[in-house]
C-alpha cells in the first residue's frame, strides 16, 4: 500500500514537472537541477517504452510473430539509449571545451526532461499512423490535417528546441553566445550520426 | 519555546534564494536588451508565441505549396 502511494505521489510529481515545462520550461529546469530528482527518470524510461511497445505493434501489426515483435522493441530500445548516451556525453565534452561549469549527471537529467517533446511527438505521431494512416491527400479533410500536424510538429520542434537551449544554460552555465557556439560544433556532428542511423534503416526521424 | 514554522520558511526560503542564484547572469553586450526582451516570452508560457508562430509558418507553406505540405506530412506521419 505506502508503496503504490509512493508511485502515485512520484507520478503526480512528474506530472507537475512536464507541465512545468510547458508553462515555466526555465524555472523547472532551474529547479531540476537543483533539487536532481533522478527517480524521475524512471516514468522518463516508462513513457519511451510505451512508446516503442505502440510504434512496434503499430508498424508490425498485432498479429505478427511475438519474437519478431520483442525483436524489434529491443532494437530499437537499444538504438534509442545509444543515441541518448552519444548525445549527452558530446554536448557535456563540447560544452566543457567552451569553459561550461557543471556535472554530466545534471546534463543527463535535464537532456533526459528534452526528451518529452520527442516522446509527445512520436507517441502522437503513432496514434495518427493508426486512426488516420498516410499518404495524405488533397481533399480538404487532407489538406487541414496536414496543416495542423505540421503545426503540431513544429510547435513540439520549438519546445525542444527551448529545452536544448536550457540544458546548455542550467546545465552547465553556458551563455547565449556559447551555447550558439556549442551548437556549431554538435549539429553537423548530430547531422552525420542521424545520416548514419537513417542509412541503417534504424531512424527516419530522429529521436533525440 | 521552538519555532519550527519559522525555521521551516527560512529554510525555504534559503533553499530557493541558493537555487535563485545558482545560474550566472549573462551579459551580452550590445544584444542584451533584445535577447531579455525576447528571452522573457519564452520563460513563462512559451506556448502563446510558439503556437500561433508554428502555425503561421504552417499556413504560409500551405498557400505557397499545397503538394510539398501534402508529402511533407505524409513522410513525417511515417518517420516514427
């Protein structure tokens, strides 16, 4: 029983937290590096794996062989923790080369919290794959669906790119002008590791 | 006669001046004005300015070019 109201009280918790980065995104980041509420991450890892449980059985269908299925899922589990790794250890090195002041356990966790635009993008993106799959036409009830899931789509773009910004900026106390510097360094590098894992058939679109 | 109440606010209130002050100010230089003047519309409430620019950029791509809006969607809708 103190354990399932320990669960809800953490859940309601992070609750709190994914809505404070979309109401307040700089005083929750600021308060998440503070306080470093790393049993947060668990309903992190819990909502990726809902994730990748839907987007496999969305793409293989539930019919399909369970193996094939666990395959899958662990693939690209697998793919998405490498990619989360790489990318949190080349933004703590190359912030720290530009003089940034901070621990990669502080990175982690709040590269950890960017992640939820990722996840609001691709868990609805699956949703839509199931109850209203593409191509896309150009009938009105096309056009307006294409309209306002791009818009969603940039609008989850622009919040990650907010909670980029303040994961240089809290993280490891880089300024504007820094973190502007930083990113020069680690999107052309980003952009050939996604060119690699879209090649190997493992990303279309990146899940960072 | 203790005050726990009253050590409990102050310890608060410690609490948040530490994390108050545990990110640097920034200075930079002749941009200054104009990066806190756009800075503080992203603080609180991003979502009022980011919406409505995602969708204008939406509408202007779907005025100017129906077709790539179309497959643009239909490409991203696959890239989960």
């Amino acid at each position: 029983m103190d354990q399932s109201i320990l669960f809800v009280k953490k859940a309601i918790e992070f609750l709190k937290i994914v809505w404070g980065t979309i109401q307040k995104p700089y005083q929750t980041f600021r308060r998440l590096s503070f306080s470093k509420p790393f049993l947060q991450l668990f309903f992190v890892a819990l909502l990726i794996l809902i994730y990748l449980l839907l987007s496999t059985l969305a793409k293989e269908g539930l019919t399909a062989n369970p193996f094939f299925l666990t395959k899958s899922i662990i693939k690209a589990g697998i793919a998405i923790s490498f990619t989360f790794i790489v990318s949190s250890i080349s933004i703590f090195l190359v912030g720290k080369l530009f003089q940034g002041v901070g621990d990669l356990s502080s990175l982690i966790l709040l590269w950890a919290f960017s992640l939820l635009p990722t996840l609001s993008w691709f868990l609805l993106s699956t949703i839509f794959y199931v109850l209203i799959p593409p191509p896309r036409t150009m009938s009105v009830k096309g056009q307006i669906f294409s309209l306002l899931f791009l818009s969603f789509s940039l609008a989850c773009f622009f919040w990650k790119g907010i909670l980029y910004y303040l994961t240089l900026r809290i993280g490891l106390k880089l300024n504007a002008i820094k973190i502007f510097l930083v990113s020069l360094v680690i999107f052309p590098l980003g952009i050939v590791y996604y060119f690699i894992l879209f090649k190997l058939g493992i990303f279309r679109v990146p899940f960072i | 006669m203790s005050n726990k109440s009253g050590d409990n606010f102050y310890n608060k209130l410690r609490q948040r001046q530490l994390e108050l002050s545990s990110i640097p100010t920034q200075d930079l230089g002749v941009a200054d004005p104009l990066y806190k003047a756009f800075s503080a519309h992203l603080k609180v409430a991003p979502w009022k300015l980011l919406i409505p620019l995602a969708l204008i950029i939406g509408l202007t791509l779907a005025i100017s070019n129906n077709h790539y809006l179309i497959n643009l969607v239909t490409r991203l809708q696959e890239g989960f």
